[in-house]
C-alpha cells in the first residue's frame, strides 16, 4: 500500500493519533495546527480544503455525523476512490435508551452512515464503515482511562449491582490497523463491520482489570440501582443537568451486554484485535 495516498481527516482522534505512528506518510487534517505533514480542514466549509496533491484512499476517524455530502463531494473531486469511515456500535445498544441526548446521538450515527452508503452507491466509491466497541487508549480516552482517573481518587470503584453485562473494549491501536487493512480486501467495498475486543469481560471483571493496571489490590463497591437512582436524583436537584441522567444511564448498562462478534472483519481482511491488558505506564 502506499501509504502517501492516504489522506486521514481527524488526526487528533484517538484512532487518528494511533494512524500517525503507523503511516506517518500518510497526510493527516485537523482544525489546529500540528507539526508535520497535517493540513487544516474546516468540515463545515470542505470547499476550501486544496491540498496540493489528490488522494485515492481517505479515511475518516473524525465523527461520522460531520461526513456531509458537500465534504463527500469534494473528496471525490480530489480523486477518492476508496473511504473508511468509523462509526459506533451505540446505533445498537443506546437506540432505546431512556434519554433523549444518547438517542439523539443514534439518530446522528445512523444519518452519517446512510449519508456515507448513498453516496458511495451513487458515486462508485468503494466505502467502508467501521463500527467500534468500548475504544480505550491509555490516559486519552472516557471509558478506561476514566475508570481509572476514579481508582486512583476514592481508591475504590462503584458499580451498579453485579455490573455483569459483557464488554469487549478495543484499543485504539487495534482500529488504526483495521483503517489499514481495509482499504486493499475487496471483500469490504460496501460494507459495515463490528470492531470488538479480543476478551468478552463482564463490567466488574473490566474494572478488575484496570485495578490490576494500576498495581492495586481490586476494590469493586457494588451499589443497588435504586441507591444510584436516589444518588442522582439528589445530585440532579442539587446541579440540574443533562450529564447526570446519563451517567444514571450508563450504570443502568453495567448489567446489560454490549457484545458484538467479530468473525466477518476477521474473515475479510484480516482483523486481529489484542487482549485487554491496559498498561498506563506507557501512556503517550
């Protein structure tokens, strides 16, 4: 592959910092300036994106909801003939949820990932859409990081009763080199792919993990429902705010499996994700 051919739009995500260790060739575009070969891209405004050289490849790490028609458009002007684009397994565990924002969120996955399908169906362009679970990336990402910025606070974690629902969290290093492995497997034009982790670990056992990550004995406090809906509904009085019911939410979903296979990405090009061992000694 070559990878000069390759245009990343949203470099400072976590999968698009993970694509610059592995391509550095490659040319990367953000909304503040970075060192190297990065170039500045307005999303709201792709008509002035004129990069001094055309790309075939483009992969988008950036939220698939920005991925708009006139973005699609000029992009095909520039010569892409191939695009990966991330979206998120949410379209299928939080489309029910009980909060308007987290449906709001599904509601805008979904739009991106028609918008992305119809486009390339019309246009030829061979288009992919990668769909993760839990990503983490040691002291960058919300979801382990976070974790464990709350371990090492209180010295203890809560969790919502037995917190038994499964999760598979994948390392954002893991979906760089899926972006990579995409683009030459025919067997993915027009396709989407759940990304999951290699380990299936119930919530308790992740947070488990992430105890050991620190070099801590494991301190797993398990609070019933109704103590976090009281809890919160004090706080929501005390500091109204939409973050607080999904917080509520997202403990309601420590019992409830986000599980997702991923045989097909396996089969068609190759994917190959790690255990879950996050090592924070090395955060970067």
């Amino acid at each position: 592959m070559d990878t000069t051919d390759i245009l990343v739009i949203g470099a400072r995500t976590l999968v698009g910092r993970r694509l610059r260790e592995l391509v550095p060739d490659a040319t990367f575009t953000s909304r503040q300036d970075l060192a190297g070969n990065s170039l500045y891209l307005d999303l709201a405004r792709p008509e002035s994106f004129r990069p001094e050289r055309r790309f075939s490849q483009v992969i988008v790490t950036a939220p698939i909801w920005l991925v708009s028609d006139a973005l699609l458009r000029h992009l095909l002007s520039l010569g892409m003939r191939r695009l990966v684009v991330f979206s998120s397994t949410s379209v299928f565990t939080k489309d029910v949820s009980d909060e308007p924002a987290e449906r709001e969120v599904v509601q805008r996955l979904l739009g991106g990932e028609a918008r992305v399908t119809a486009f390339c169906k019309a246009s030829g362009v061979a288009g992919t859409i990668l769909r993760p679970t839990l990503i983490y990336d040691e002291g960058l990402d919300d979801n382990v990081s976070r974790i464990r910025n709350l371990i090492e606070k209180l010295g203890f974690f809560p969790v919502c009763g037995a917190a038994s629902g499964l999760r598979q969290p994948v390392h954002a290093r893991d979906l760089a080199r899926a972006a990579l492995q995409v683009p030459p497997a025919e067997a993915t034009h027009g396709k989407s792919y759940n990304l999951s982790g290699a380990d299936s670990l119930s919530y308790r056992d992740m947070v488990a993990r992430v105890f050991a990550a620190t070099g801590r004995k494991p301190a797993v406090v398990s609070l019933p429902e109704w103590l976090w809906r009281v809890g919160f509904g004090v706080l929501q009085r005390i500091r109204p705010g939409q973050a607080l019911k999904q917080n509520l939410a997202m403990a309601q979903r420590m019992n409830h499996d986000l599980w997702f296979d991923h045989a097909s990405a396996a089969r068609d090009f190759g994917y190959a994700p790690g255990p879950f061992k996050p090592d924070f000694t090395s955060e970067t």
